[in-house]
C-alpha cells in the first residue's frame, strides 16, 4: 500500500488522524525535531528482471492492494452513513447501540475479506519477499507485518462506536 501511494494524496482516514496525532505527540519533547536526517545509502541496483517486470504494469499483488484499499475506503463511506443515519432516526441512545451492534454483525465484508486471505497467502512469494532469518519469517514492511487482518464486526465498532453522541457530531 505504500509503496503505490507514493506520489498520490488521498484524504485523511480516522487511523491516518490517529497515526498523525501519535507521532505529533512524540514529536512533542524530541531533541532531534527540526534536525536533518541522516541520509541512508542502500546497496540497490535495478537488475534487467525488474526491468522487464515494470513495462507489465502493476503487478497483481499491486492491483490487489489497491482493491483491498478501495474495498476498505467503500466500506467506510457506507459504514459511515448508515451511523449517522441510525443516530439521526434513534432518539434512544441505549436503542441506538443495540442496533447498531446488530447492523455491524451482520455487514459483510465478504468480498475485501477474500482479497485479504488472497494477500496474506500469495504476497510473499509474488512480492519475493525476504525472510528474516532472526525470526524466520517474512521481513517487516516499513515495520508492519505483511498480513492483513480480516475485516468484521470489532473493527466497524472500533471506527464507529456505539456511541449516538459521537454519530451526531
């Protein structure tokens, strides 16, 4: 997902915010902030294979990120407007948060869920990721595990709790 959001702006997300408020909150006290970093030499040379891989375009982990990370976007938009049409049509807040759980067990995220299993299956041998022979397994992408986590009912309530006060604001 990194890798080809390179370059592209796109809006911010509630774990974007989260993610940006954390690090300004490091930031806070850091003898290094407003320091230059150092510049970090990597041994890399592009080799004829990886040349011939790109004239194909995105490659299908590429194109299968970007469906997992549009399925996501879309399902955050829907998710978003039913919330706030609940909370508009829910004057009882307890009624609210019952309804609301129930709406959230029963979305389906079948179709990014199957994308996902498909990433966390396939990505490292179509990527040619290394493994990292400390923990013996795959490397760490900018510090995260490869694998992604099948989409449900806790992480609906996680972005939008059951909370009729917060789906007003």
């Amino acid at each position: 997902m990194e890798i080809m959001g390179q370059g592209a702006t796109r809006p911010e997300t509630p774990r974007d915010r989260r993610e940006r408020e954390t690090l300004e909150a490091d930031l806070a006290g850091s003898p290094v902030q407003g320091e230059p970093l150092r510049q970090r030499l990597r041994n890399f040379r592009p080799d004829v294979d990886s040349a011939i891989r790109a004239l194909g375009g995105p490659t299908v982990w590429m194109r299968r990120l970007r469906a997992i990370e549009d399925g996501i976007e879309q399902h955050e938009r829907q998710l978003e407007q039913a919330w706030r049409e609940l909370a508009r049509e829910t004057p009882d807040a307890d009624e609210f948060a019952r309804r609301w759980r129930e709406l959230a067990r029963q979305w389906s995220f079948a179709q990014v869920n199957e994308l996902i299993e498909r990433h966390n299956r396939n990505f490292p041998a179509e990527a040619q990721l290394p493994m990292d022979p400390r923990t013996r397994d795959f490397v760490r992408i900018n510090g995260r595990p490869y694998e992604r986590e099948p989409l449900d009912e806790t992480w609906i309530l996680a972005r939008f709790p059951p909370d009729r006060a917060a789906a007003l604001n």
